[in-house]
C-alpha cells in the first residue's frame, strides 16, 4: 500500500513536471519566436513562412479591404473578419505544412511550414 | 481574350465620352446583342415609352465601409436610391447583386433594411456578395433577405415572360479558386430551366462575375462554364452582376454580361495597380461619376432588354 501511494505520487510528479516543462517551454518560445505575416495588396507577405514548432504567427490586414484567414483542411481556427489594421494569431504547436487562404478573397492563398 | 478586353476598353472609351456630352448618365441600348451608347434625353423617354416593363439593379452598397473615398456609404445608398424614385416610370422591382453590407455585421443589416425602404418600389430581389456570409455562411443575410425557395438560397421568378434566375456564388469558395456555384446549384439550375422553351427571355444574376473577367483579381466563378452551356439554347440571356464596382461587358453568342457601378465606391480597371480595393485617390467631387444604379426596360416583342447605366449627380 505504501508502494503503490508512493508510485502514485511519483506520478503526480511525473504528471506535475510534464505539464510545467512544456508550458515553461510555449512561454518561452511565445516570447522568442513570433514572425508576421502582412496582408497587403490582397496578398500574403511573405507567402511561404517556416517557422520552429511553438512559435506565434501574427497576421495583420494592411489593405482597406476585410480578409478572413481560414485553414486549408480545418488545422486551426479561422479568423473574424480582419478589418484594416486588425490582426490574428495562431500559436503553431506541431510540425507539419500549413496552407490557408481568405475565405472572401480566395485567390489569396499562403503556408505556414512548421518545423 | 485580348479582343474581348479590346471591346470593353472601346466600350468604356465611348462611355465616357457620352458622360462628357451628358455628364447625368448614358443610356445602354442592346441591339442585335452589341450595346450601343447614347447620352440620356428624349431618346431614353422614347425607350421608356415602348417598354413593356423596367427593373433596376443596384450592387455593392458596402453598408459599414467607411474610408476613403467614400465617408458615408449610406448616403451615397440613399442618393442612387432617389435616382430611382426619380426615374419617369416606376420599375416594377430591384435587384440588389449583392455586398449588401461590408462585414455582415448584424446593425449594417439593419442599416440596409432601413435605406431600402426609401425606394418607391413594390420588391427587391437580393443575392449575397462575400463580404454578405462572413463568419456564418450567410445565416444572417438568407433569414433576412432570402427568398427561402431552395435550403442553398438560389431562387427563380417570372415577370411578365421573362425568367428570372438569382444564383449564389460566394459560399464553400475553395483555397486558391474563384467564385463556385456548386454541383446542387448547377443540377438544380438545369432543372429549373429544363421546361422553358428557348424563345424565353432570361435574366441571371449573381454578385461576382459569371464569366473569367480577370481572374487573378478573383473577378470569376470556377465552375460558370458549366451553367453558360445551360443557358446557350436560348435567344435571349442577360446575366447581371456586381463584385467589380464598375462596368464591364462581354458578348458571347445570345449572353451578353455586364457588372454594375457600386453605390459606395470605386474599384480599379482590371491589372491597374496592385490589387482591386478602393480607388482612394480620386479628384474632389468626382466620386458621385464612379457610382450608379442600372436601369433595365424590357420591350415587349423584342429579343433584347434596354439596359441604362446611370451615374450620381
């Protein structure tokens, strides 16, 4: 009994420092890593953006037209109606290749390559 | 294509010459599918007077927009609204082709609902435009202004001999693609048609371009195509639309297209400039020459429809 309350405790601790490592980790890398993505001319600038894992991506809409940021295959949440100088962000937590596009304007099209 | 792109500059060359001559407006006429120019005057009233019935489409009023060059969209509604109501024979409804609002907002709805009841006018027929059915696939526009005939919002009507076809094509927009009716709408518009007989008038209308007007501006539906080989069989086909703030047409067998002015502001000739927002830079006081309403009479035994542009003034 004495073994098993300990090896659960062990394992709340386990448990306890998986949460915290990666949470210390996204933390950190909000704060080291976000790049921008300007929407400008009804277009992505730039169009292709390879980033490390957790980093923050931050679009941010340039034109006077809305743009909306939607998710080629439904990997992250789109966006409201970005209005001129609003902008959205999606944190990046797993590697993997990104295509989105304007759900308004859907000739605007850019990826996000995760690495 | 160049030729095609030749004729509209020629088209827009000698529309703006006649808004020289007449500054008001230019009255379009079809005749044997070519549109000829004519500045607004005592023709136009003898065009009126053979017209068996006339109707008026507005487009892109943009309610919530509020930058250069146009501060105050709702008015610049209400004006092309009194241009309506100033016309010499009531028309018998409108089409508004869509972009109602500028971000589907529910108050920009309601800004609309209330403008358009200033038009001295028994119907209007709406279709959505993109910036119509953000966030919500245009929930909000169809329990509004839908016609509630089909679940995907398209709808059809007859007017006195001519068939009417509002068609939609700014939902399920794929990445990389244009504006798409979809398989449904495109099965259900043949049915729809399939009982007419080709001696039919038609009219189609949809906010964004149903022909490649310039499609790396997005000013095209991918799969129009496929509804233009419906629509061949008949004698007569106007298909109206808006999206692109400004005139263009094209002739193509029996189908003649034309895309509206906007009632809020401007956009940029095909490939002129960066991209197709707002023309922001315009001269002082030359805003109200960028926007108008159209004005369609039909003439009853005739192939054609007369069909005016008209400008603020």
């Amino acid at each position: 009994m004495k073994i098993t309350a300990s090896r659960w405790l062990l394992g709340v601790m386990c448990v306890a420092a998986s949460c915290v490592q990666p949470a210390l980790a996204a933390s950190a890398a909000a704060t080291a890593h976000t790049s921008q993505i300007d929407i400008r001319n009804f277009a992505f600038a730039p169009k292709t953006l390879t980033v490390p894992v957790g980093t923050r991506v931050v679009w941010t809409n340039r034109d006077d037209e809305p743009h909306v940021i939607v998710s080629a295959g439904a990997l992250f949440t789109s966006s409201h109606a970005l209005d001129t100088s609003d902008s959205y962000a999606v944190t990046f937590s797993k590697p993997g290749t990104y295509a989105y596009f304007c759900s308004i304007h859907p000739m605007m099209v850019g990826s996000i390559i995760v690495q | 294509m160049q030729n095609e792109h030749d004729n509209e500059i020629s088209g827009r060359r000698q529309f703006l010459k006649c808004m020289a001559w007449a500054g008001a407006g230019t009255l379009w006429l079809m005749k044997g599918g070519v549109l000829h120019a004519q500045s607004l005057g005592d023709g136009a009233v003898a065009s009126a007077k053979d017209a068996s019935f006339s109707f008026v489409q507005i487009s892109d009023s943009h309610i919530g927009f509020h930058k250069a060059p146009n501060m105050d969209v709702a008015e610049t509604l209400r004006a092309s609204l009194a241009q309506v109501n100033a016309q010499s024979t009531r028309p018998d409804f409108l089409l508004h082709t869509g972009d109602l609002t500028h971000l589907s907002k529910p108050e920009e709805f309601d800004t609309l609902s209330g403008l358009m009841r200033e038009a001295r006018t028994s119907r209007v027929f709406y279709v959505p435009g993109e910036h119509d059915v953000i966030g919500d696939n245009g929930a909000e526009f169809f329990r509004r202004f839908g016609e509630r005939q089909q679940a995907g919002g398209w709808y059809s009507f007859d007017h006195h001999g001519v068939h009417f076809v509002g068609l939609i094509n700014v939902l399920n927009l794929k990445a990389g693609g244009l504006g798409s009716l979809g398989a449904e709408q495109l099965a259900w518009l043949k049915k729809d048609l399939a009982s007419l007989s080709a001696e039919t008038p038609l009219v189609v209308f949809a906010h964004m371009p149903l022909w490649p007007l310039y499609p790396s501006w997005g000013w095209g539906t991918d799969d129009s195509a496929e509804a233009m080989t419906y629509l061949r069989r008949f004698g007569s086909v106007s298909v109206l639309n808006g999206h692109i703030h400004q005139i263009q047409q094209k002739v193509e067998g029996n189908i003649t297209f034309y895309t509206a002015r906007s009632t809020a502001y401007p956009q940029p000739a095909p490939g002129v400039g960066p991209g197709p927002g707002p023309m922001k830079d315009l001269p002082p006081g030359a805003l109200h020459h960028y926007l108008g309403i159209r004005d369609v009479r039909h003439v009853q035994g005739k192939q054609v429809l007369a069909v005016t542009d008209e400008v603020l003034t």
